[in-house]
C-alpha cells in the first residue's frame, strides 16, 4: 500500500482503510472520509490551504533545525578539541613545575657558590696586597731583591688559594 498522505482537514497520520467502505479512507482524528479511488483518491485529493502552508512550515523548520544541529555538531567538536587541548597543557605544566623547581634550586646553590668565590678571591687580593706593599721596602726593586714573604702572609695567601681552588672544582 502506498504511503498515505497527512489528513488534509486535521493533518493527523491516524487513517485507516475503512472496511464498510472498502474503497474510502477514514481519518481516526477528525472523521473525515473518501473520496471515491482508495488510496491514490486519497492522496490526490486537493488539500486545505492552511495545511499546505503548514506542511511547507513545517519542511521550512526542518531545514532550519538541520542547519543548526550541524552547527551544534561542530561547535561540540570544537569544544572537545579545546578540552583536549587543555588537557595537554595541564599535563605539560604538571611536568614542568619539577623541571623549574630543581632548576631553581640549581641556580640559587651556583649563586651562592660564587658568593664564596668571591669572598675567597677578595680575601686573595687583600693577601696579595699586603705582600705587595711589604716590597715597597724592598733595597732596590731594579736588581731582583725582594723581600722575603711572612710565613703569616704565605700562609694567609695559600690558604685563600686553596679555597678558591675547592670552589672551582666543585662546578
Ligand atoms: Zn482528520
């Protein structure tokens, strides 16, 4: 049997093949009936203007509510991607955090190692200094003749030496 077109008085899917009246079909919904033709009479019978508006509505709304179920699709993909995405991003800086934090931590012990460097090369300069000024007495700078360095001073100088030489080998 051919499909049946809508009720054109109520629009109702709701008909049936009437059995007193074999050749007729009957709207359940409304009561409308006929004509003669069965189900071909049916359908080519001339339907109401309202409902061949509405029908029209109705295939207009369709086609709109498709659009935006698209539209609907892709932007719910969009937002997964994004959620992804972010996801990736969290991870990358919940990796990260460790990775900075012990770099930190690297950097502030090389500071502070080149602080004592420093302190170590200041006190070997001051070292210096002072075995310096002792040869300003020295007879005569010209022919060689130094005097000779303290064993406090030498030993003051050596041992600034081997401070600084610990805190380079430690790099
Ligand atoms: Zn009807």
């Amino acid at each position: 049997m051919d499909k049946l077109k809508l009720c054109p008085f109520c629009g109702s899917v709701n008909l049936a093949q009437d059995a007193a009246l074999s050749d007729y079909i009957e709207c359940r919904d409304c009561g409308a009936y006929g004509p003669d033709g069965g189900v071909e009479g049916w359908n080519t019978r001339a339907e109401s203007p309202e409902l061949t508006a509405a029908n029209a509505r109705v295939a207009e709304l369709k086609r709109v509510n498709a659009i935006m179920d698209e539209e609907l699709r892709t932007k719910t993909q969009a937002l997964f991607n994004l959620e992804s995405e972010n996801k990736v991003l969290k991870d990358i800086d919940a990796h990260r955090q460790p990775h900075f934090e012990s770099l930190q931590q690297e950097y502030y012990a090389e500071r502070d190692r080149r602080m004592k460097l420093e302190e170590a090369l200041g006190q070997l300069h001051d070292s210096a200094s002072e075995y310096a000024a002792d040869q300003s007495g020295a007879n005569d700078p010209r022919c060689g003749v130094v005097q000779p360095i303290s064993v406090a001073d030498g030993e003051a100088l050596n041992d600034a030496l081997r401070r600084a030489a610990a805190l380079l080998e430690k790099k």
